[in-house]
C-alpha cells in the first residue's frame, strides 16, 4: 500500500524517519509532501495514495475525490475538523484520529499563555499568581485531565464540565475537579476559563456574551481548542466593556488586527496554532498515525474512526 504523508506545516525530521520505518517495516511504502503551498500539489499527491496521514491539512471534498484509491485518512492529532466527514463516508473512506497524543503539549501550552497574561506580558508591572484562583475546564478529555493535573500543582480550584463527569461523578474526584452540571455554573464558579471542546453544531459560536459575562471583570478566557467555538462579537464586546478582561488562544481572530490595536497586551495570540508544535508531540502523533494505519491494513482495526461506516 501507498501510504501518503501529506503535512504543510511537516513533521519533525525525527518522527518522518521513525514514521517511515514503521510503514516500510509493514511492508507498505511511504510518500512524502512537505511544506507544499498550492492545492494542486496535495491533489497530484493523493492521486495514488491508499492512505494518507496529514496534520491540520484541508482534507476536503475536491482532495477525497481525487483520491481514487483512499481507504483510510488519519489526523494526527485530535481535532478532525478539517477533514470532510460526509465526502469520506459516502467515497467509504475511514477517517481516524490520534486522541491524546498532543495532549500533555496543548496542557503546557495553557499554562504558558496564563503566566504571561497574570504576569502583565513580563513588563515589569505588578502583576498576580495562579494559586487560589479558579480555573474552569470547559470540556473535559485527555487535553483537561492534564490541565486540571498542572492547575493542582498551582494550587488553583479547578471546576469542569463535561458530559463525561455528569455520566461519571468520580473521574472529578480522581483528578481533584469539582464537577459541575452546566456552562453557566462553571463560569459563574471561574475567573479562568480554558476551552477543550471540539468545534461541531452544538459548540460553534457557543461561547458566547451569556457566558463570559459570568466570568469576573478581571477574567480570562484562554483558548487552544478551535476558534470557531468562539462567539468574536460577544468576546470583542467583553472586552471592550471590561478594560482587565483578557484572551489568548493560539487561533488568531479573524478581526485580530483590528482586536490588536484596541485592546493591546490583553488579547495574545500566536502566529499560527502552536498547541501541538513540540518536538514529543509532534512524534507521538506521528507514530501512532502510522501504527494505526498499519493495523488498518493488517486486521481492519478502526478503534479511533471518527465517521460513520
């Protein structure tokens, strides 16, 4: 089999040649496309591709048609938002991901961006510490169990909400969280919010004025999960409402330049999305995108398909 490795933003060197090693070792052979900036060149790519492994590439309906040999799409990492789900189930095409193997990066990653923004961006101003306060995880998969492990060792109050507590009361206790039965109440009990939430029909635009009016004026919304969950009207009225309220998300806003000049240091965001972007992240998503290809092939194991047969 042709196993595709399809990355505009590549893999790190380390994990190409150890993802290659396992494809090969399998008996399958592996192409490459990196750092590519037209479509065409992904479309020729995927022409002859039995699978294919990609990262936060657009794997949509014009790719999957062009695919006439694709059997299996795996996203390395857990976000799969960017694949065309429909075109891949009726072209019977098996769309994977690779939960939690980004996770402890993106948890990192939180914590990076809330030490800058309770540290005044490092400008030598007073600023506040972590311990004490309440952190909320809105959703609560691998990426909030790890948070909620770093939070405890702040001394933060951790409070979260996920269907998974509410069928589950004591996973919270496992991990010191107290669990809470809706979005309004955890951040009526917050004066951090961090989203883990995929982007879908029920999550889009869903943090909204409602919700973050809840948070203290001196609140803090801080967002690695996926810019399209955000309501940019209602955020940009907060803040603009609250001269302490501050966001960082590593998903730019689409008014980020205008948001920029108005609110300064209180908005930060990176470049481009960062959450996963670690050496250790990068290979472990890797590996096992390709382990999970292989054993596609070998027994038909879909233990992390995402869309419908």
């Amino acid at each position: 089999m042709k196993i595709l490795i399809a990355t505009e933003k590549p893999f790190a060197t380390k994990a190409v040649q150890q993802i290659k090693g396992i494809i090969e070792s399998a008996g399958h052979e592996m192409l490459l496309l990196e750092n590519y900036t037209d479509k065409s060149e992904l479309l020729n790519a995927v022409a002859n591709a039995d699978a294919m492994i990609v990262r936060s590439d657009k794997v949509d309906a014009e790719v999957l048609n062009a695919a006439g040999n694709l059997k299996i799409v795996v996203r390395a990492g857990a976000g799969y938002d960017n694949v065309d789900i429909e075109t891949a189930t009726t072209n019977k095409v098996c769309v994977m991901n690779t939960p939690g193997q980004n996770s402890n990066a993106v948890a990192e990653l939180v914590f990076g961006m809330l030490l800058y923004l309770v540290r005044s961006g490092f400008d030598g101003s007073t600023g506040s510490e972590l311990k004490g306060k309440r952190l909320g995880l809105h959703a609560f998969g691998h990426i909030g169990k790890i948070t909620a492990n770093v939070a405890n060792g702040f001394g933060m109050k951790v409070y979260a909400y996920s269907p998974s507590l509410a069928k589950n009361p004591e996973l919270g206790k496992e991990y010191n969280v107290t669990a809470v039965k809706s979005p309004e109440e955890l951040y009526d009990n917050s004066d951090i919010i961090s989203l883990h939430m995929p982007n879908n029909a029920h999550t889009k635009a869903s943090i909204n004025y409602n919700l973050l009016s809840r948070l203290p004026d001196n609140g803090i919304l801080i967002n690695t999960a996926r810019k399209e969950v955000i309501n940019e009207d209602d955020l940009i009225r907060i803040m603009s409402e609250r001269p302490k309220f501050k966001y960082a998300t590593d998903i730019k806003l689409d008014k980020h330049n205008e948001v920029l000049d108005k609110l300064g240091n209180r908005y930060l965001a990176s470049s481009k999305k960062c959450g996963a972007q670690t050496s250790e992240a990068n290979i472990n998503a890797g590996l096992a995108a390709a382990n999970q290809i292989v054993k596609f092939f070998e027994n038909g194991d879909e233990t992390y398909r995402v869309n419908p047969k």
